[in-house]
C-alpha cells in the first residue's frame, strides 16, 4: 500500500471524520483506524503468528499475531477486516466476529484498533509483499511470548493480544 493511498480519518472518540493520504496520515501523526483478526485453529488452541517482510514501512520483520490494516476511505472496520485477513494470509468465506476496539498511540501514530476474531483450519497463502512465513503457536506459548516483551512483536499487536488474553484467555 502506498503512501497516496486514501484512508479513513477519525477522531480521538473513534468517528469518521474525513479521509487522507496514507502519507499524509504519517506525516501529521492524524487519526485513524486499523481492523486486526486474530486467526485461532479450529480448537481455540493456538494462534497463527506471521513475521512482516522486511519491506514494510512500519515494524519491517516483526512478529504479529493479528492479520488486518489500515481501514480506507469508505469503508467499514468489518469490510476492511474481511478483506485484509483475505489479503494478507488467503483466509476466505469466513466472517470476522468483532472483539473490542482500543486505541494506540505511539509517536506521531493514533490508531483505533478495531479487534476480530475467527476460528480457522484450513489453508493459510501469504501475501508476499506482507508476510514473509508464518506457524501456528499454542496460546500459552504465546502469553509467555507476549509478556516477555522482547522487541520481535509489533508493539501494539503485542498490546492488543495482551488485552485479548486479559478479556478471553
């Protein structure tokens, strides 16, 4: 995605306020929104974790356990969660169930995460521009993971698993 990508602009409260560039958003540190999914196996008992390509813009070859990105111009949290978890890890005919939503500021970035949650065991295909591989790791492994706060997660993708475990784990 490039930086004159189109994206949906929010306020502190979590509403839609306008659009903007993707460079623009970054550059003057504006509001916006994200849809992540989180990819359970069908048991509910691990979780698929993805390392980013060394190519992304932001967080180049971390860890993270949501699939999703930034929610463009028009449309919804839900519509860009389906999208994204079809995008970026060929995940298809399954409907994202929304989680909570939480903000995360880091810097110049202000982002509402709006959290899914879907349950999967079929096939997982990597966009290559986004992920570089993946596996699937038992939550408990992933908890330990996670509060060791060792730098190799993407900081608020570490933050919103955490909130997860916190509310359903």
């Amino acid at each position: 995605m490039g930086g004159d990508e189109v994206v949906a602009i929010y306020d502190p409260h979590a509403r839609v306020v306008g659009a903007a560039t993707r460079a623009d958003v970054r550059s003057r540190g504006l509001w916006h929104a994200a849809a992540v999914v989180l990819v359970r196996s069908g048991d509910g008992g691990s979780v698929y974790v993805h390392r980013r390509t060394a190519t992304k813009d932001v967080y180049p070859s971390a860890l993270d356990c949501w699939a999703g990105g930034v929610v463009a111009a028009g449309e919804s949290p839900d519509d860009c969660a389906t999208r994204e978890l079809g995008e970026e890890l060929g995940i298809h005919r399954v409907t994202p169930r929304p989680l909570f939503t939480w903000a995360f500021t880091a810097d110049s970035l202000r982002c509402h995460n709006f959290t899914y949650e879907v349950r999967w065991d079929g096939p997982v295909v990597h966009q290559p521009e986004e992920v570089a591989d993946g596996w699937w790791t038992p939550l408990p492994l992933l908890r330990e993971r996670l509060a060791a706060d060792d730098g190799t997660f993407v900081p608020d993708g570490r933050l919103g698993a955490l909130e997860w475990f916190r509310r359903y784990g």
